[in-house]
C-alpha cells in the first residue's frame, strides 16, 4: 500500500520523523512512502533521500501539484493549501486504496490493523472528530453521521473512481466560492456521506483526547457516547499515531513543548541526526486563558465560561 505526505520546506523534517516512524511499525516491504514535494529545499530533499535510502524501503517524491488553479481555490488561512491535494489521489495514483497522513504525526504501534481495514463499499475511513450536531449540519450532514479527521485517512480509490468523486469534491469547493466549510475536511466528509468508515480512535490521537477526560470532551462539544470509555483510555496511554495539531500544547519541534508524547517525536530527531528543537513558541493568548482555567476550576464552573466563550 502507498502511504502519501505533501509538504513544503516549513514540514520537511517533522516528514521525515513520520515516516521513520511509519517504517519502525511497519513491514516495509510491504509499503511505499511518497511525498508529494510542494516546495522543498533541494537541501533539505537530498537529506531525506539519503535517509530513506538508509531504510532499504521505497519511498519517491512526486512534483508539485496546481492545487489552487486546479481546485479553483479562494485561500486565505493558516493551514497551507496542500491540504486538498489529496481530494484528487484518485487521478494520481492507480492503486485501489492509499493512507494519507499529515506531517505532524508519529507512529507508536503495529500499524498492520489500520493497513487491513477492509474498505469495501466505504470511501474514506478516519477517527471521528467531537463535534456537535451545529457543526455537522453546517458541512451537511446529520448529527448520527460520522464526521472523520482528514489528517489520517484511508481512501478508497477504487470507488473514489468508480463514482467520480473527485470530480464531485471539485464541484463541491466551486459551489463554496472556493472556500468550503472546514476546508478539505469538510468537502471530504460532505462529499462521501453515507459511504464513511470510523476507525479507532488510537489510530489519531489528537490534543483534545490528551487533555479532557472522556465526560469532559463530550460535555464540552455537546456530544454523546464519542467511542467506549475502553477505546478511549487506550488511545490516550497506548496510542497508535500521534496527532501533534496546533492546539492546546505547544508542538514537540519547539523547545518549550509541554505535549505529553514530545518525547516520541523528539527520539526520531536524534535518530535521524536533526537538531534539537531551539526554537520557542507560545500558546495563543486565548489558549493559554483556556489551559489555565481548565486546571484551576471545577470542570462544572470551566464548562460553564468555556460556552459562553463560544456564544
């Protein structure tokens, strides 16, 4: 199976912690890393190649992709573009099924569980995000469909083919003003509704799972029954892949980082002879306000301030 990155020079290094880590869990024979190059240093493209090379596994870069021309793209916001790229893996690619995984993810176990999953008659299958029935609504969907994380996610280019879905998630973003809710993972989620599979929630752990408790999270979002009270002890002390998202702790690649797996990442840095983090970063003023309150209240008083907040 192929497992796809995209990235530009800002990820190259937090890349290449992520698929030494894919190739430590993994039975490398039997994947193929590629890493669609959306403006990385030939610098820093020569000292992946060497360590993959290293690896004895496969591993290839791809050109980069017109992504905004191509999806008629309308894009201002923090996340860079190359997030839709894999909204037309089915015209790149003539495998039947590809994981995509974003940069800022490390791999903790076995990943041949997440490999296998059976796909058949599903599009896509990721871990379910925490959000209420408004937000689902606004993406179109129903409050009891699954709405999953694009950041992992197994697609089923087979079918993505079969039902020109593709061309149905470009018809989607032209419909936004090239500008859909929630991005790409809105437009995934809106455009293979019914044809969604929910993986389990190890297999991307994201900040939120890491700081609240499940009750808490469930309150928080106005949700109910968000995975087993099992599933969701075991994802956060027995994670499959990290998710290190831009919320709630400062990431692992700067020095001050309080995520409680910044030593995971940080062990691939030494491993592949990348420099320690030197570099500092603050939480935003608002999360930071958040953290705070979070620790220091009864959850009942921090539910309370966090909705108002959000009204």
């Amino acid at each position: 199976m192929k497992i796809v990155y995209v990235c530009d020079d800002a990820f190259w290094a937090q890349t290449l912690c992520s698929m030494a880590s894919v190739l430590k869990h993994t039975n490398k024979n039997g994947i193929r890393l590629i890493l669609i190059d959306q403006g990385i240093s030939p610098e820093h493209k020569d000292y992946i190649s060497v360590c993959m090379k290293k690896t004895g596994a496969f591993f290839s870069f791809m050109d980069a992709l017109p992504l905004s021309e191509r999806m008629e793209l309308k894009y201002e916001n923090y996340h860079v573009s190359s997030i839709f790229a894999k909204l037309i893996f089915s015209e790149l690619f003539s495998d039947d099924t590809v994981l995509y995984m974003d940069s800022d993810t490390i791999v903790c176990n076995d990943l041949s569980s997440l490999l296998e999953t059976d796909m058949t008659g599903y599009l896509a299958a990721g871990v379910e995000m925490p959000y209420s029935a408004q937000t689902k609504n606004k993406a179109g969907l129903s409050e009891h469909e699954p709405y999953i994380s694009d950041g992992i996610v197994l697609l089923n280019l087979r079918l993505w083919r079969e039902m020109n879905t593709t061309e149905q998630c470009l018809q989607y973003i032209r419909e936004s003003g090239g500008s859909p809710f929630m991005l790409s993972e809105g437009t995934l989620n809106h455009v293979c509704r019914g044809r969604i599979r929910v993986l389990p929630l190890s297999c991307n752990v994201m900040s939120s799972v890491l700081l609240y408790r499940k009750s808490e999270l469930e309150e928080l979002m106005d949700i109910h029954n968000y995975y087993t009270d099992a599933e969701y002890s075991a994802a956060r002390s027995t994670p499959h892949i990290i998710h290190f998202l831009n919320e709630l702790y400062v990431r692992p690649w700067y020095r001050n980082s309080d995520h409680p797996y910044r030593d995971v990442y940080r062990k691939y840095l030494r491993e592949l002879s990348l420099p320690e983090p030197s570099e500092s970063r603050k939480l935003s003023r608002r999360t930071r306000i958040n953290r705070f309150l979070y620790r220091c209240l009864p959850f009942s008083f921090y539910l309370k301030i966090n909705r108002r907040a959000r009204q």
